[in-house]
C-alpha cells in the first residue's frame, strides 16, 4: 500500500466519481449516486431524493471546476480509495441554519464527508485524510475548523468521522445533541 493525498482539482475528479460509483453502499444505496452533493444543496428531501446520478455529477464537475467543491482524495497508486470533503463553512448552504452565526466565517473550514473503500477501511485512511485537511486550512490562514460527527451503531453512517478521531487532533466538543456532536478546532 502506497498513500498518496491529492487536493481534489478538475484532473482527479474522476477518481472521485469513481470511489463512489465503485462503493457497494449497502446500507443506503442512494449514497452512490450523492457525488457528495447534499450538504452543497438547498433543495428539500424530497427533491433530494429525486435527483439523478447524472445531475449530481454534472453539478459536482462544475462545483469542482469553480473551486466550491473542495477535499482531498487518498490515492493507492492511481486507485481512489478515500475522500473527506473539506471545504470553508460557507460553502455548504444545507447547514446554513443549523450552525452557531459565530461558526458563519469565512476563515472556518469544515470537513462532513469520508468515504473509503472496503477494502481499505480500518487502516487509518480518514485520520490520514483529516491531517492533511488540518495542515491545508491551517497553512492557508483559516482560523477554525468544525466537525459534525454522529453516532451510529452502522459504521457505514459515521461517514461525518469518528468523534475519538477529532478528540485526538485537538477538537473540543462544543455541543452534543440526538447523537451530534459539534466539534471545533482553533487553527490560531
């Protein structure tokens, strides 16, 4: 095994679609087609769960070309075997009004979604992930990041990452309610 991480750009991205459309997703097969759209949307559940692979991924090539869909993937060689979507706060208008106003910065940075292929789970690939998020936003002068993190007894729908992985990194605990934890990182 030889790890790699990329920043996300317009000549990876189809190792991204690739991770995705090559997951099994047996416990919500819908996510295979998500393209890691939905926290990047406004529109209702209900026409969430009506939109098709196809628009997903064409929004995603142009959000990924316009620099609004950020993250990094973790290549085995030319495999895609991981993904943590990592972008500023403000790029996700889902959360909009589900976030503290005092986390509606700029310089915050959040990172929602992991996914790692079967076969590659349980060797660290999202702490890996999540370092490198860390290191980026840092470096590029964001002041915080925020993490969502929610307990399942499904593991597949951890996907927001462990709340232990986050603790180990310096993350504090901010709120916790119906099994979400909000969790922010000073990067100053």
């Amino acid at each position: 095994m030889n790890i790699k991480i990329e920043r996300l750009n317009i000549t990876n991205q189809n190792s991204l679609f690739s991770l995705f459309e090559n997951s099994h997703y047996e416990h919500s097969p819908s996510w295979k087609t998500c393209y890691c759209r939905f926290y990047h949307t406004t529109c209702s559940m209900d026409e969430w769960i009506t939109r098709s692979k196809d628009t997903n991924r064409n929004e995603a090539m142009k959000e990924i070309k316009s620099g609004k869909m950020q993250g990094f993937l973790a290549m085995d060689n030319d495999k895609c075997v991981g993904w943590v979507n990592a972008a500023p706060i403000l790029n996700y208008p889902r959360l909009e009004n589900h976030l503290d106003s005092s986390f509606k910065n700029p310089k915050t940075a959040l990172t929602i979604c992991f996914v790692i292929d079967e076969a590659y789970r349980g060797l660290k690939i999202s702490s890996m992930l999540l370092d490198t998020a860390i290191d980026f936003f840092k470096t590029n002068g964001y002041e915080r990041m925020i993490a969502l993190p929610v307990h399942s007894d499904v593991l597949e729908k951890m996907y927001r990452g462990i709340k232990q992985m986050y603790l180990n990194r310096g993350y504090v605990e901010i709120s916790c309610e119906n099994d979400l934890s909000v969790m922010a990182l000073d990067l100053v």
